[in-house]
C-alpha cells in the first residue's frame, strides 16, 4: 500500500526566512502528487499538483513554489517566509483506486 | 472560493445514536464524491467514497447518500463512538483529481 511521509512534523521560523517542505511517497511509481493548505478550523486549499517529474501545477498565485524532482518526492518551497503563510500543510497522492491519500501533515508557524 | 460546502459546522451527537452529516455541492459536472475524517494534528482519513452513477454506498458502520437533483450528499455513522469525535470533509472531483473541500462539520460524541 502506498504511504506518504512529510517532515518536518512541526517548524517554527522567523518571516523572511526560507522554506523547504518535503514529501516522499512509497509503494506506486509516478503518482499524482498534491501540496495542500489548511488554516485553522477550514478546509484544505490546493497549492501545487503535479502528474509527474518536473511537471507542476499552480492553483494559486503565492509565496510559495513546489518542484518535483525525484517520482516520488515532492518539495515545497519559499524564498521568504510572510506571516500569513502559517498553517497546515499536508501532502497527497493519487492511488490506484483514484482516492487521495494523505500525510501527516507539517504545522508551520511563521513569527 | 470553496465549491463545496456543509449545512452545518458542528454536530454534537450520543454515544451509540447515529450521526448524519450533510453537504452540498455546486459543481453538477462532478463525478466522484469522497468522504475524509480529520482528527486533531494530523491529515484527513480516507472514510469512504462514492461515484456519480451510484447513490448510496455503505462501508463498515458507514453509508455515503448522494442526491444529484438537489446535489447533495450525506455520511450517515451508525452506533457513533468516542473515537469518531473528529471533523468530517466532503471533497468533491473537480477535474484531473484535483479535490474541492468544503469547511468541515466538527463532531462531537458525548458520553
């Protein structure tokens, strides 16, 4: 079965400071991947997908960047961290049955 | 903004009752229709899922209602349990598998 893991669990960084956000998938080869946002008490807003390697998908225009450049791993990244890209940022893929499949998630908080 | 939505934000419900929790959805073109359960600090669980050529699917102490006249789709839990106190997202198929969620209803089992 596949499984997709993210670290860090939990980062805390000063505003105008980088990120990089990671997520690698087990078990399926090129698998359609997803960086997501969810703000606290909402639903989830997608950022980026991609369908393969180097291929990627903005939803919305932000801060932030994704690359792809490995089939399974997946990075999420900004050259200068805003306060307002606090949050919970999850990462997913696409399984054989076409159901998304989540992480566990990286809770960022921007000071 | 968020195409698919939730009549209600929380639902408090009786050990053992069943629980039902509603959405609705604005997108008529939809095909595929998923529920996520989301506890505490981590990322939403894959709960069950239905297609746009079925309307009820049942899964273990789940069922899944959809009603394409009036799009909307429902989760009905039966005997609820402490352990799903969480919040509930239906995510609906916007084209290439990419999810509209809604906000999410909180459910709250009571004792």
């Amino acid at each position: 079965s596949q499984t997709i893991h993210q670290w860090p669990a939990t980062l805390v960084q000063p505003v105008g400071s980088p990120l990089s956000l990671e997520c690698t998938v087990e078990g399926t080869s090129n698998p359609n991947l997803y960086w997501y946002r969810q703000a606290a008490g909402r639903g989830l807003q997608l950022l980026f997908y991609s369908v393969g390697i180097g291929q990627i998908s903005s939803e919305v225009p932000q801060n932030l960047s994704a690359s792809r450049p490995q089939d399974r791993q997946f990075i999420l990244s900004s050259k200068k961290l805003l306060l307002s890209d606090s949050g919970f940022y999850l990462c997913a893929g696409l399984n054989q049955a076409d159901t998304q499949y989540f992480g566990p998630g990286t809770r960022l908080t921007v000071l | 903004g968020e195409s698919v939505g939730l009549h209600l934000p929380t639902l408090s419900v009786q050990e053992g009752d069943n629980s039902i929790i509603n959405c609705a959805y604005s997108n008529s073109a939809s095909d595929y229709f998923i529920w996520y359960k989301q506890e505490s600090g981590k990322g939403p669980q894959f709960i069950i899922d239905i297609r746009s050529n079925m309307d009820k699917r049942q899964g273990q102490r789940v069922t899944v209602l959809l009603n394409k006249t009036v799009k909307h789709l429902s989760l009905q839990i039966a005997a609820t349990q402490p352990g799903d106190s969480a919040v509930y997202f239906c995510a609906e198929n916007s084209g290439d598998y990419k999810l509209s969620f809604g906000a999410g209803t909180t459910v709250t089992v009571r004792a």
